[in-house]
C-alpha cells in the first residue's frame, strides 16, 4: 500500500507537470538544433548522450516515454535497494520494504517530475553498481567475491555513464571491503570495530556494525548444528577458518586512519583479542557439532604486507614493507595459540599468485593451503619452494577445483591432472598426493551456486580417492 502509494503521486506529478527541470532542456535542443543534437551537446558524458539519442530515434522522447521510463527505473532502483537489505541484514528480511520506500519518498517532493535526465545519468549507474555489489555478496551474505569479471564490467559501465556512477562505484567498493572481514571482527575480545567509509576501524565501543557482525556469526552457528541434526551424523572434523594477523591487521583501521599493523603495539593486541575469541568461538564449534576442530588462518594480504604494497591513509604512499622475520614471529604465536586450544594441526592459506609457502611452514604450520591454477607460470625457485615444504613434511591443500562454475563442463582429470604434474615436476612418487595432499575448491564457494558448491565438493572427492588409487592413463 505505501508504495502504490507513492506511486500514484509521482505518476500524477510527473503527467500533470511534464516538462519540467531539465526535462524541458530536450524539446528545446530539438527545436533549435534538430532531433540529431542530443548526443552532441552532452559530449562531456558521451554514453548518457548516446543513450538519449537513441531513445529519441528509437521511441522518442514524449511525455509518455519519458514519465514511463523514469518510473520504471525508479521501481527497479527500490527493487536493488530492497535486495541490498536482504544480503546485508539476514534475518531481517521483514524490513527491506523500508529502505525501498524511504528511496522513493523524497522524489514526490523533489524529483518527481524528473525523466530521462535523471534515470539515465542518475538512477541506472547506481543500479548498475546495486547489481555488480548484489553479484559480489552471496546470499548467505559471505565474503569472497563472486563473479569478478560481470562485478567489474558493471562498475565500470557506471562509472562511464556519469559522476554519478563513479560515486557509487566507490561506496560499493568500500562496502564489499568492509565485509571481508566482518565475521573475523566479530570474534575480537575486548575490541569493537565500526564501519567508516574506507573499511573498518577501532571503535571506542561495540556498535550497530560490531553488534550486527556478532549476530552473522550466530547464525552461521545456527545454520551449522542444524545442518548437523538433520544429517544425524557427527562429522569426524570440522574445520573453522578465519582471517590471519597480518590480513586482519591491514584491513582494520585505528582511529586516526592507519592501519593496525603500522602500530605493533595495537597489532599484538589484536593478535591477542583475536586468540580468545578463538578459545571461545572452537568451544562453542565443538559443543554444537560435537566434532574436533581444526583451524585455518587466511592470510590473502601477507605477500603484499611483506612487499610493502599497502596504500597509506593518503593514498600516496606505501607502508613499509614488514621484515620476513617480524612476519613469521607473530604467525607463529597464532598458530601455536591455535594448536594449544584445538590440540589439532593448524592449515595455513593464501590465494595470492605466489604465496610465501616457506615463510608459512617456518612458522609452524601444519598445511598450505594455496591456488593450483597460481602454478600456471611458476618459476623454478617457487617451484622449489613447494618441494622443500612438501619434501619437510608439510600437507598441500591443493585448490584444484574452481570456486565458480568454469563456462564449459569439467571432467575429474581435468581437476586432477596439475596435481599429478606438480608431483611429477617436483621428482616426488606420486604416492606422495595420497600422503600428503589433500584437494580442495580452489577458495571459497561463497559465489558458487548450489548446484556447483555440490559438484565442486564431489569432484574434491572424488579426486582424493583419486590421489589414493590413480584411475588407468592418468
């Protein structure tokens, strides 16, 4: 009711008063300089021109072209907003209507009578951007980002179309950022986080965000032990896994707008913060699903903390780069911390191209985890690096399954072939992969549809039994 509502007074503003605003500028271009000017007068926003061009040789640019094309972007704008609700807030669905219908009101007494110069150049960048960020934050409002190249391809359309565009591109970014780390925030004791523009930063004392983050892990523990009922099983591990030091300490700000791992003080005492919560969180884990628990540490950020290529606050400098020592130092008190609480070995992962693997097991670690397909232009000495670790002891979570749907079909040699070839390069007896290798999604299948999380997880299978009995001709 609100919203049809709201739509009949911008429906009957919009009819009774067109042309109005800026709208009038488009029959005066057309009388003065023909129906062929609209692209070229807007030739600081070329694509906002073309699209008007079009519409005028295609439709026309009438009034009622023009009040039914704003309304309709309008809806959808309200529909993107109401979706955006629904990723951020699970479990308060019930709400989304809101935001819709406190985007829509203003326009009855602002922009109602506002057409095409406000849909195209305003409303459908911001939709565009809506999608790109409805595309990186899955359903279950998880962070890894889903489908890279359709989320930059949107942003950038945007950004093409007009400042407008670019402006939400921005906030956009900033709000997938913040929600990389959310659920690590959450188990920090006795530091609160909150949500600034450029991520996340210390905060005097939990807030709306630190509250909300505390709630998202709650329902996964939820989700979790009734999962776990209706198997009616007991699974003989369950691995939790949550951001590393080094990560967490380059995604969260202080107060003043530096990074937490500029400060080591501050870094030690998230380190620690980080550590009780873990105690905390592995109990609870191991009393809702009544299996061991191992840990896993994600640590994306750490070749770039180790290459000092982290912006600082400005933008036009870079934090020092962090010595290979100080790095191993405070990785090796988390994982020893891990081992200590769980009594179970500790998995170490890093998707970047080339992940420090040795720096990773001199810490301690038990297993590396890294991406297969970041083999594809290996060089010897990293290739080196692997044998060594793998050679020491070490168990490789090999990522050989995509965490997305590949375009076409893929069979169990495809997925399983750069591990044999790894073992093979590396001079090992392919006896090793059953050892010492366990195969894996290459990350996350936070952006995986259901269909492809179940075939992702069945080739992972598969290809361990694989390991363990190599099919004729591999």
């Amino acid at each position: 009711m609100p919203f049809a509502a709201v739509a009949a007074a911008v429906g009957f503003g919009a009819w009774t008063g067109f042309p109005v605003h800026s709208d009038a500028i488009l029959p005066l271009l057309e009388r003065e300089r023909g129906k062929a000017a609209l692209a070229a007068y807007h030739a600081d926003r070329p694509l906002y021109g073309w699209m008007l061009q079009l519409t005028e040789n295609t439709v026309g640019t009438g009034r009622v072209v023009q009040v039914g094309m704003a309304l309709a972007a309008w809806a959808v704008l309200a529909w993107l907003t109401s979706l955006l609700w629904k990723r951020l807030f699970p479990g308060e669905e019930r709400w989304s209507w809101l935001p819709a219908l406190l985007l829509l009101s203003p326009i009855v007494v602002q922009v109602q009578f506002v057409g095409l110069t406000i849909a195209f150049p305003g409303i459908l960048p911001v939709s565009l951007v809506l999608v790109a960020l409805l595309l990186d934050l899955p359903a279950s409002g998880v962070r890894r980002p889903a489908r890279a190249p359709a989320v930059l391809l949107l942003a950038g359309l945007s950004a093409v179309i007009s400042e407008y565009g670019v402006a939400a591109a921005f906030g956009a970014a900033a709000l997938a950022l913040v929600m990389r780390h959310r659920r690590t925030a959450a188990l920090l004791v006795d530091l609160a986080v909150e949500v600034v523009p450029s991520g996340y930063r210390v905060a005097a004392r939990p807030g709306h965000e630190h509250r909300r983050a505390v709630d998202l892990l709650s329902w996964d523990l939820d989700a979790v032990q009734e999962a776990r009922e209706k198997a009616g099983a007991t699974p003989p591990v369950f691995k939790v896994q949550l951001a590393g030091p080094w990560t967490l300490g380059a995604g969260i700000e202080l107060p003043r707008g530096h990074r937490v791992l500029t400060d080591r003080g501050a870094l030690r005492d998230f380190t620690a913060s980080l550590l009780d919560g873990l105690a905390g969180h592995v109990a609870e884990v191991r009393a809702r699903t009544g299996a061991p628990v191992v840990v896993q540490f994600d640590e994306p950020s750490l070749p770039t903390v180790l290459a000092g290529g982290l912006s600082t606050p400005s933008g036009y400098g870079n934090v020092a780069a962090v010595p290979e020592p100080e790095a191993r130092d405070l990785l090796a008190t988390m994982i020893d911390g891990a081992r200590r609480i769980t009594g179970r070995p500790v998995i170490l992962h890093c998707c970047a191209e080339k992940p420090p693997l040795g720096l990773l097991r001199e810490a301690g670690a038990d297993a590396l985890a890294f991406d297969l397909a970041a083999l594809g232009g290996a060089s010897a000495a990293f290739l080196d690096e692997i044998g060594e670790v793998w050679d020491g002891g070490a168990t490789l979570f090999l990522g050989a399954v995509p965490a997305t749907e590949p375009a076409s079909p893929l069979s169990l040699k495809d997925v399983g072939e750069p591990a044999f070839r790894l073992a093979d390069r590396l001079g090992f007896n392919r006896s090793v992969l059953a050892e010492r290798a366990v195969p894996t999604p290459a990350c996350g299948l936070a952006g995986a549809t259901p269909d492809w999380m179940r075939r992702a997880l069945s080739l992972a299978r598969d290809l361990g039994k694989a390991f363990v009995e190599p099919p004729e001709g591999w």
